[in-house]
C-alpha cells in the first residue's frame, strides 16, 4: 500500500469510530427524549426551578426576619391607609379643633341662613 492508501484507511477508520460515538449517542439522546414528552420536561423543570428560588426565599426570609415583618407592616398601613386617616383627622380635632356646636346653635344658625 502506499502512503495515500495508508491514510485513506486510517481516515476511514477515524471516520467510522466517530460515526459509532455518534450514533450511540444520538440513540440516547432519542431514548431519553422518548421517555418524556416535551411538556413533561418543560414542568419538571419548572418545578425544579420554582423549588431552587423557594429554597432562596426562605433562605433570605430567615436571615433577615425584621425586613420581612417591616415589610408587611408597611403593606398593612398601605392598605389600612384611609381609615388611619380618617381616625388622624378625628383625634388632631378633637385635640386641637374648636368642638362642635350643640344641636341648638346649629339650629339657630341654620334658621338664621333660611330668613
């Protein structure tokens, strides 16, 4: 044989291991596509990362217990914000406002604004 020859077999040879690597690695990417389906990896995998960011979560939740509680603090005067108000309003009159007339000053006054 000569050299050419020699190496056309070699080649050849190199070839056909990396088809057969190849190959047996395609069937098994084909038998472990087969054994789910596209929507079954797509939630294991969102569960997994749904699992990962909760662990993190309580992770942080543990480290840093006082954000947290201030945190849902403020979102409870957040939402309780207009009866807060209204109850601030109520106590600085009280407090500090002139104190309501009686029922009969507000009659007098009422009649004197009709004649």
């Amino acid at each position: 044989m000569t050299a050419s020859e020699t190496r056309l077999a070699e080649d050849r040879a190199l070839r056909d291991s990396a088809k057969a690597v190849f190959e047996a690695r395609m069937d098994q990417v084909r038998r472990s596509l087969g054994e789910k389906s596209i929507s079954e990896r797509a939630t294991d995998e969102a569960k997994a990362r749904a699992v990962k960011v909760a662990e993190e979560g309580a992770a942080v939740a543990q480290e840093s217990k006082w954000v947290i509680a201030a945190t849902g603090l403020a979102i409870m005067a957040w939402l309780m914000r207009r009866p807060l108000i209204n109850s601030a309003r109520k106590a600085y009159d009280r407090l500090f406002g002139t104190e309501p007339a009686s029922p009969w000053a507000r009659l007098r006054d009422w009649t004197k604004t009709r004649s």
